[in-house]
C-alpha cells in the first residue's frame, strides 16, 4: 500500500539527517503540557541513532507573527525530549544560519540536535526556495516524520526535498497506511463518523466518503444544519443557513446511507452548568440550543458500528468539554471501542475526546494529524508525501 521509500530503504549511518518532526505541542509555564506527538517520532529517531546517524529535528509550532517570538521556541521540547531519550539533547538557537551551522558541525553520530522553530522565518510557510536549501545544506538525507504539517508544502515539508533525498518515517508510514486503506481498500462494512461544528470544513469530506461508506453517521454542530435543511426547527442552536442548500444536496446524494441524529440534547445557555433536556426531533423550544446528540441516537449509532468493518472517525458528537453534554461523544466512542472494527480516528477533539474517555487503548489508530487527515479522507494527495522518494 505505501509506495514510498522509508528509513529503512537507506543507508543512514555516519550521515546527517534532517528530520521533519511536528512537535507542535501545548506549552504551560515553559514546559511540555501533553507529549503525545513528541512520543509518536520517538521509534523514527531512536532507529536512526540506533543506526548510527547524527539526527537533526525540525519542527513548527504555534503560529508566530513573522519573527521570533521566545513565546514559541522549541527550547522547552528538546529538553523534554532528553528526558524522554534519557541522553543530552543539543539546541540550536536559529534553524538555518550560523546558529546552526555551528551546532551541525559539532554534532557527531549517535546525537541529537533539535533546531529553533521553522516558523521563526516567514519563508517557511511561504515554501521559499532558498530557506529550504540552507535548511537542506545541514545534511546528508531528509526525513519527512510530520504527518500533522504534510498536507502544507513548507520549506521544512517541500522544499528541501528540491536539495536532498527525501524519505518517510515511521510515523508517517503508519498513518498514511491506515488512513489510505481506510479509504481505498477498507473492510466492510465500512462506516464513516464526521461531527464538528461545520458543514463547510468537511463538503469534500462527506462527498468522498458517500462514494466509498456504507453509512456515514452525523453528528456534532454540522448535525443542525442537515436537520434545520430537512425542515425542523433548531432556535438557537448553530446552523450554517449559508449551507443550508449544500446540506439538501448531500441528503439526496446520500439518501438511506447518510444518518441524522433521532434525538438531541438541549440547553437554555451555551454553558457548562446549563439546564439540559433531551427532546425528540421538532422538540427545541426558542431560546435552546443543541448542544450533543440524545441516549436514542446513540443506541442508533451504537447498533450500526456493531456490525462495522472499518470505522473512520473525525469530529466530536456535541460540545464534550462541558461535562452535561460529553454523553454523546463518549457513547459512540464506547461504541466505536466495542465494535472490535478496524477504527481510526483523526482529528484533534475526536482524539481528545477518545483520551479523555479512557478507551484509547481500544482503537487501532489515532491520527496525530487533524487537517492532514481529513484531507487525505477527502482524497487528495499530500504535497509532504508526494515529495517523497518513490519506492
């Protein structure tokens, strides 16, 4: 399935390698919040020292404003990342210049270097072609281990592939494996889970999987908006009624194989201690809102991924954060857990919600990449792997 040359199609030791990570993690007080995606990469470098390379990372994270900003630096990940090693960890203060030039030298095999944010440069997103050659110019093979930023075509994803011998990580093998097959080679039944508050985020999304699922169960905020299209009345819950029209063709498109929510939970204010009430569809007085989907759905739900293949999630049912409203979400990913399916699950509150459910264990796979992933259900080709060496 994975037609790309990975790190064990090459000769890596006494080279220098640049290494694409996505170490994009949440910061708290100058210290890493959650290392799920600093643990992902960790099996790709500990292969490449253990084959004796000198391992440069790169990485992005946060959105900078066009400069350097000590708000964003990596400094705090690299020492993390020690820890997490259980070996010293050199820091680079610039990811291309002198800075790192210095610290590329030093570097012997058997170490790692991480370098200063990507980002710190305006050239990284703008995929400048010179950035990605002084990037290029610090090592021997280039090593794309980013799932989370391969859908971007940065001078860090790329453009440095234009100078070195790309190839894939482990991680990045893994997720394009699970994801791809999901798509084009799943087991069926084949069932496809989208919440989100959004129809628009996920038009491409719904109309690749109506053309490959058996059923495609809705949920979440986008759930409003096909129910709003079918005519019921929704108060003051969110619906797009600029996507209305786009909602009725999907419903056609879709017809038996497309599900809607049969129940829904309500509240009186958009907050966590609001009052809530599960009513059937039609039900939502004025001055309610919907805020996850009812105990009926769920069963609904539930007896559908029971019989499933393959099940694809991407999106969170209802508004999980707040406690009164988190039954919808967890339910279908007990669900999801119970249905002894091929399960991946993408996107970032469907990931965390999945965590925070306790059932993480129980899914195959759970993709590191929130707008990666959905691009590559929509079907498209990602510019970060495409870049990359054939097999």
């Amino acid at each position: 399935m994975f037609s790309k040359k990975t790190i064990r199609d090459i000769e890596v030791k006494g080279k220098r390698v640049l290494v694409r990570v996505d170490f994009n993690v949440p910061l708290k007080d100058n210290a890493v919040g959650d290392d799920t995606r600093i643990r992902s990469a960790l099996p790709t470098i500990q292969y490449l020292l253990d084959h004796g390379a000198a391992v440069i990372l790169c990485s992005h994270l946060g959105r900078p404003k066009g400069g350097p900003d000590p708000k964003y630096t990596l400094k705090p990940v690299a020492a993390h990342l020690a820890g997490l090693l259980g070996k010293p960890v050199a820091f680079a203060e610039d990811c291309i210049g002198a800075p790192a030039e210095t610290a590329v030298s030093a570097l012997k095999p058997g170490e790692v270097l991480v370098l200063e944010n990507t980002r710190f440069h305006p050239e990284e997103e703008a995929n400048d072609l010179e950035m990605a050659r002084q990037l290029a110019s610090l090592a021997d093979l280039f090593v794309n281990d980013a799932f989370g930023t391969a859908h971007r075509a940065h001078a860090s994803t790329e453009g440095v592939t234009h100078y070195l011998p790309g190839v894939a990580g482990f991680l990045l093998e893994r997720e394009i494996q699970y994801l791809g097959q999901a798509v084009a080679e799943p087991n069926h039944p084949f069932v496809a889970i989208l919440g989100g508050a959004k129809i628009k985020d996920k038009i491409g999304v719904i109309r690749n999987l109506l053309g490959k699922a058996d059923t495609l169960l809705i949920g979440g905020g986008m759930a409003n908006t096909f129910l709003k299209a079918q005519g019921y009345e929704m108060a003051d819950s969110l619906v797009e009624d600029d996507a209305l029209d786009t909602a009725r063709e999907l419903l056609e498109l879709g017809g038996s194989r497309l599900m809607l929510p049969v129940d829904l939970v309500i509240a009186d204010a958009f907050d966590a201690n609001a009052e809530r009430k599960v009513v059937p569809l039609g039900n939502v007085p004025a001055g309610w809102r919907v805020l996850d989907i009812g105990p009926e759905t769920v069963k609904a739900y539930g007896k559908v991924l029971s019989g499933a293949g393959t099940v694809v999630w991407n999106g969170p049912m209802g508004v999980f954060e707040y406690a009164r409203f988190a039954e919808g979400t967890f339910g279908i990913a007990k669900a999801v857990a119970e249905s002894g399916a091929v399960s991946i699950i993408g996107g970032g509150e469907s990931v965390q919600a999945v965590q925070q459910s306790g059932l993480a264990d129980k899914i195959t796979h759970i993709s590191t990449g929130g707008g990666a992933s959905l691009e590559m259900l929509e079907g498209l080709v990602l510019p970060g792997v495409a870049a990359l060496q054939d097999r």
